[in-house]
C-alpha cells in the first residue's frame, strides 16, 4: 500500500509542477520573450518537485534498516545480548511477526507485543517520511515557481538534468557489464586452483566428481565434448533459421503485397513470443518421435533426443529474429537504389542479390549475430531435446550436451558453491562470454569491411 501510495503521490506532484510551469511561463510571455519554451519550464518545475521528494525516500531507504534494528534493540529482553545468536533469532522472529509472516514454535506475549509495536512504528514511520517528502516537494514547487522568469535558462537545466541521467545510466550499465566479468574472472581463477587449465580447455571427458571436501577436485572436467555439443546444435539452428528467415524476410519485402505482407509478417513473429519450454516439449514430444521415425524409413538410427532434434527445433524459434530483423533492415535500402539497378536493366533477382542484400548486409550480419547468440545461450530446448549426454561425439543424431545446461547441472543441487563441482559453472560462463565476444568482433570485421565499399 504504502508503494503504491509513493507512485501516486509522485506522478500527482509531478503532473501539478508541470502544469504550474507550463501555465506560469505563458503568463509572462505575455510580458517579455521567453528565453525557453513552456514545456521547458514545466519540466523545470517538475523536476524540482519531485527530486527532492524521490531523495528523502532514497535517505528513507538506505536508513530504514538501521531505524528498525534500533527499535527491536529497545523491545528485546535484557538477557539477550547483542551479537549472539539468541539476539538474531529473536531479531528475526519479531521481524517477521511484524510483516505478517508465521515463525516456528511457540510465540511468548513479549514477542507478540514487541512484533505488533514493530508494525505500527514502521508504518507510522513510512508514512510520516512520506508525508515529509510531500511537503518538501511541494515547498521546492512553490519556492522555484516564485523564481520562474522570462529569462531563465528552464531548457538548459532539463537538458543538463537530462544528459547526467543518461550518463548515471550508460555508468550503470558499464559497471555492471564490469563487475559481471570481474566476478566470472575471479571465480574461474579459484576453479583453475583445483582444476588445470590445460585440462579443462582441452580435455576431451566430462565426468566431475563430487566429493565430500570443498578443497579438492576429483573427476574429469574437460570441455571440449560441451564446446562441440554447443557448436553443433547452433549450427544445425543456423543451418534451419538462416535461409528461412533470410529468404522469408526478401519475399515480404520484394514480392509480397502489402496486405498480405500485413498478415504473414504479424504470424511469424508469433514464433519469437512462444515461451522455450514449449518448444522444449515439442520437440520431445513430436519432433524427436518424428526424426526417429523417418531415420528408421531409411535405415537411419536416429535418437529422439539428439543433437539434431535440439537444432532443429531451436532453429525454428529463432527464424523470426533473422525474419524480422532482416525485414525491417532491407526496408531501409535506399529505393533509388534498386531503381538505379531495374533501370540499367538489372532483373528483380539479380537486383535483390547483387544490390539490395549487399547493401542491407551490415544489419543482416547484425541479425545473425543475435540469432547465434541467443541459440549458443538456449538452455530449455536442450534439457529436454539433446539428451544432456556430456559425450565427445560428432555425430547429431546422438545425445549430447552444451555449455548452458552443464552450467544449470553445476549450480543446482547440494553442492557447495566454493567446490570446483559449482566453481566449474563460472570458467564455462567466462568461455562462453569469450565465444560471444569473438562473434561480436567478426560480425563487426564485416559490418566495416561492407560500410566502406557502399559508403
């Protein structure tokens, strides 16, 4: 409740500051000329009101929990003492008396009361910081609306305001792409103290043992049968979404009518919104059956749950990336290109592949990159269709299995997270996050090399 009364409060003190800016700068432009627009100094006032209101419950946030661990101090037993773990329990049962929550055994009349306390001195609390972030809004309102003059630079502030927001977001997002690198790093260096890297880059058994002491590593780790595992149920999904997607997307926008554009196009995108364990289930329950069928046909062993299976069908649900992504990129293709092409007597055919895709090619790249992405980081389709057989073979009508879901395997169960059994889940993270980045970097190789020629 109080959540939603935060929201309402700041979209209510947002849309009354913006109103009051908009309607105070156009009274003054009656007076003189406006150095920025109304919309401006609406967002001006907008800002003023709500910043303030946004820090006090920021401040409200990061002290809370030390304002309640004062409180359930004062309310505990003198015989409990701090920092014991009689103290935490006790700290933690009236925490979750207070929230509602059940707690096991018996609950005493202190506790019953100090949790019932705890519950209306939070609430009067959030509700009073609240109240206090109201009223420092509306008093910045009132003090900056008194400063609003025909003068004032109200664009130059929202764009500043606007700028450090987007720089405090691409910080964000950078940190954040650092910090999960470092922590990959660091915890395939721990791997690595049990584990040789010679062995696991290049070791052709995956067999890890679970043994009873987190400071030794028994088994094999090799991960080559994974990497090749990987490698082929994404080329056979490539092999499957590239020429469908490709050719589908040149039809709808070189052949196709537009009403019948409208409608194709709308029904393969349906595919992108079909959640992967479906998928997954197809393909254990139809496709693999099928494949099995059809290899005994023609005197083929064929597993239900293969390689092949798994690729098949995850090159069925990535069609509408390449599809529609090469759609729309094609579109973009100067028509005075291909108008240029017909008119010196080029055919529809060789104008589309010798004009239109060589020129559409960067983005298509782009598209296939992001297609192979997300059929290296699939994880559902496989569990269900690939057998999860850890197997160095090369054959794809047998079982195998990929990075993904031997990192799933790794980090479920009872294992200790500080044995190489879990610590394993991190170097196959920092391998795959360096497959990635090795395609990122070719696509990118191409995208300059074909940029520069039609340039």
């Amino acid at each position: 409740m109080t959540s939603v009364l935060i929201a309402a409060l700041a979209l209510i003190l947002m849309g009354v500051a913006y109103q009051q800016g908009v309607s105070r700068s156009r009274a003054l432009s009656g007076a003189s000329r406006l150095h920025s627009r109304p919309q401006y100094h609406g967002a001006f006032l907008a800002l003023w009101a709500t910043v303030p209101l946004l820090l006090v419950l920021l401040i409200w946030v990061v002290t809370s929990g030390m304002i309640q661990d004062w409180y359930i101090a004062r309310q505990l037993p003198a015989d409990i003492l701090p920092g014991t773990t009689d103290y935490a329990s006790a700290a933690s049962r009236l925490r979750n008396i207070a929230s509602g929550f059940g707690v096991a055994g018996e609950v005493a009349a202190w506790e019953t009361e100090a949790g019932e306390g705890l519950a209306r001195f939070m609430t009067i609390l959030r509700l009073s910081i609240v109240a206090l972030g109201a009223l420092v809004g509306i008093a910045c309102l009132l003090v900056m609306r008194a400063r609003l003059s025909p003068r004032l630079r109200a664009r130059n502030h929202v764009e500043t305001v606007i700028k450090t927001v987007l720089i405090f977001c691409s910080v964000v997002a950078i940190l954040t792409t650092i910090g999960i690198v470092l922590s990959l790093v660091t915890e395939t260096i721990r791997f690595f103290t049990y584990v040789s890297p010679v062995d696991f880059f290049f070791g052709t058994v995956w067999n890890p043992g679970y043994s009873t002491t987190s400071n030794e590593a028994s088994g094999s780790y090799g991960m080559l049968p994974l990497l090749v595992g990987t490698i082929m149920i994404s080329a056979i999904a490539m092999l499957v979404a590239l020429p469908v997607g490709l050719m589908s997307a040149i039809w709808l926008t070189q052949y196709a009518s537009p009403r019948l554009r409208n409608v194709i196009k709308p029904v393969i995108e349906v595919l992108a919104g079909i959640p992967t364990i479906v998928y997954g289930f197809f393909a254990l329950v139809t496709v693999g059956p099928a494949l099995a069928g059809f290899g005994e046909m023609i005197g083929l062993d064929i597993n239900a749950t293969s390689a092949l299976t798994a690729g098949i069908v995850m090159g069925i649900m990535i069609i509408p990336f390449i599809s529609s992504l090469s759609d729309d990129i094609i579109r973009q293709v100067p028509r005075a290109m291909r108008d240029g092409s017909l008119g010196l007597g080029a055919t529809k055919s060789e104008t589309i592949r010798m004009v239109i895709v060589p020129a559409a090619l960067p983005g298509i790249v782009g598209a296939i990159l992001l297609a192979v992405s997300r059929a290296i980081g699939e994880t559902m389709i496989v569990v269900l269709a690939a057998g999860n057989a850890p197997i160095l073979r090369f054959d794809p009508t047998e079982p195998v299995s990929t990075f993904t879901v031997t990192i799933v395997t790794a980090l479920t169960g009872d294992a200790d997270f500080a044995s190489p059994q879990s610590l394993v889940a991190f170097a196959l993270g920092l391998t795959l996050f360096v497959i990635t980045l090795m395609l990122n970097i070719g696509a990118l190789a191409i995208v300059r090399k074909y940029r520069e020629q039609y340039e």
